[in-house]
C-alpha cells in the first residue's frame, strides 16, 4: 500500500491549483486572452478544488476526515470537469450553431438571479465556441479538464487509498 505524507500531498494539490490560476492570470492579463463565462467557472472550480486540498493539507485530519475531504475534493473536481466538457462539446460544435449570449458575465450577474445566470452560461454561447489558444493541439478547456481529472485522482490517492506518514 502507498504510504505518503497526507499533509504533503494535500499542500502539493494546493499548490497545483495556484499554478493552474497563475497561468490562468497570465493568459488574461499577459496573453490578453479575455475569459468566457465557462472559463471563468471553470477557474471557480479550480479555486474550489485548491481551497479544499489548502483545508486538508492544514487539518491534516485522522482517516475518517482523510476520506471525506478526498470526497469533497473528487466532487467539486467532478463539477468541474462537468464545466470542462460542455465547453469543450460547445467549441466542437460548427461555426453558427450555438447561439451567442449577448452579454458579459458581469451584466448578467447584475439583472438576473444567480441560478438564472448559472443556467445560462452552462447552456453556452458563441463567445465560448471561440478557441483562440492551444497547447499540444488542445484547447484550454481541454488542459483545465486534464488537470482536474489528475487533481480528482491525487485526492483519492493522498486521502483515501495511501496511508498516513507522520512527519519526522
């Protein structure tokens, strides 16, 4: 059986997911790549995902906590990669075929209920079909989806299959 330090490994998912927000800041204000709706809710996810490993990390809890974290975490990965794939279903769709939102997030917020906003972006617009960067030959949707499926995967490993190693 896996044997890892559990409070070592949560640290090491936090800190995956400042480096994930770093470039995602990077690309907005560096690259000058504006992000969509979907974007912007994939990167809450990421900060969700960060926050919980940063909790765990700083609990360090007994087993029973280990699993219940590696849960939470899984989950809002899981939420996430929800979010991932639609974006990446909308970018794959023709040219037209998904109808623009008109509007930016920030307006939407300001008239309409949250749930009404959130049901909204998850049903897409052309401004998410835009894919105006890659790496490797895959958009960033598709590196936000790999990254949190490899995080999901991490939580489970460190909280929930892998013994405790108490510092020494």
């Amino acid at each position: 059986m896996l044997t890892i330090n559990r409070r070592a490994g949560n640290a090491l998912g936090f800190l995956a997911c400042v480096a994930l927000m770093a470039y995602a800041l990077y690309a907005e204000h560096v690259l000058g790549l504006a992000p969509c709706p979907l974007c912007i809710f994939q990167r809450v996810a990421v900060i969700v995902v960060g926050v919980l490993f940063l909790i765990a990390a700083l609990h360090n809890p007994s087993r029973k906590g280990a699993i219940a974290y590696g849960a939470l975490i899984d989950l809002a990965a899981l939420v996430g990669i929800g979010i991932s794939a639609r974006h990446i279903w909308i970018q794959a769709q023709p040219p037209g075929s998904v109808a623009a939102c008109g509007a930016d997030l920030n307006y939407l917020l300001e008239i309409l209920p949250v749930t009404e906003v959130i049901n909204k972006v998850l049903t897409g617009s052309g401004e998410c079909g835009k894919v105006d960067w890659t790496l490797l030959g895959l958009s960033m949707p598709w590196w936000v989806l790999i990254s949190l499926v490899v995080l999901g995967v991490w939580a489970v490993l460190v909280n929930v299959v892998a013994r405790a190693k108490p510092w020494k």
